[in-house]
C-alpha cells in the first residue's frame, strides 16, 4: 500500500528567503532533485497540480526522495489557487527560455516566487505575458536547459545576492 505524500507531515519555514513554483511538473526526477534544492536551502517548494506523476512513497522513493519532510511543500490545484495563496506576498518572476532579459537583471527580495514551466511545454503564453520573464543565457547549441540545473543556478544566483552566504 502507497501513502499519499501530500499528507506527509512537512518541515514548515516561516519565513523562506525564496519560494520555488513548479508550474505543472512532468518529470519526478526534476521535481526530486528541486525538492532536494529547497531544502538544503531552506526554500518554500510550490507544486502546481496537475503533476505529470503520483506523489506516493513508492514513485517518491523511486525518484530518490526519502527526505521529503524536509522540504516546506504546498500543493495548489491549480494555477489560480496557487495566486490566491500568493495573496499580494513577495512578487513572482517567470523563467522561461523565451525571455530576452538574463536572470541577473531580475531584482529579487525576500520571499519573492521563482516560477518554473513544464520540461517539455515551458510556461504558457497567458502567463509568460502577465509576468516579468527572465532566461538563463545559453551560447551552445542547444534548446534548454534541464529544469532542475535551472531551479539550482538561479536559486543559489539570488540567494547569494541576498547575502544568504
């Protein structure tokens, strides 16, 4: 029998310097690997259903994630719950790959939203439109970067600047 883990009693920050918001994640190794990200560093993990996986102990413990209470998590049904949550807290900024400003122009503050698309669809346009869109630079040949690579450099990126470390 599998457990739901979205019951699993979860570490609570009361005041994260940063929120990581996973717009509709599909693949759970990327979402495990973030979820490793936000609690080594004390990052707030937002989850935006639907997710392209089950949150279970048996999916979880397949993607590696046996330290999930560790990780202050929040699932919303749905992009719209996710902003009544927000509720007017922090700002949200959207990475995406179709940005023409580099995430180094972003001016984050404590408790600001770093918003995250699909792996393979990115944000859509509604909301890429509705929110100042930032982009790692890439010089290669290349489309992307991996999601999780992405949540880690610019995560770090404006923690540092905050003079987290």
């Amino acid at each position: 029998m599998t457990r739901d883990i979205s019951k699993i009693r979860h570490r609570t920050l009361e005041d994260p310097h940063l929120n990581v918001v996973l717009y509709q994640p599909e693949i759970p190794a990327n979402t495990g690997n973030i979820a490793r990200l936000c609690g080594a560093a004390e990052i707030r993990l937002h989850l935006i259903h639907p997710l392209g996986f089950k949150v279970d102990d048996r999916h979880l413990k397949r993607a590696g994630l046996d330290y999930w209470h560790e990780v202050d998590v929040r699932h919303h049904l749905n992009f719209e719950a996710f902003l009544a949550h927000m509720d007017g807290r922090g700002k949200m900024v959207a990475l995406t790959r179709h940005a023409s400003m580099a995430y180094t122009e972003a001016k984050i503050d404590r408790g600001d939203y770093l918003l995250f698309g699909q792996e393979t669809k990115g944000l859509p346009s509604s909301i890429r439109e509705s929110y100042p869109c930032y982009a790692i630079p890439i010089w290669g040949k290349v489309r992307s970067l991996n999601l999780s690579t992405t949540a880690g450099i610019v995560a770090y990126h404006y923690l540092h600047k905050m003079g987290r470390f």
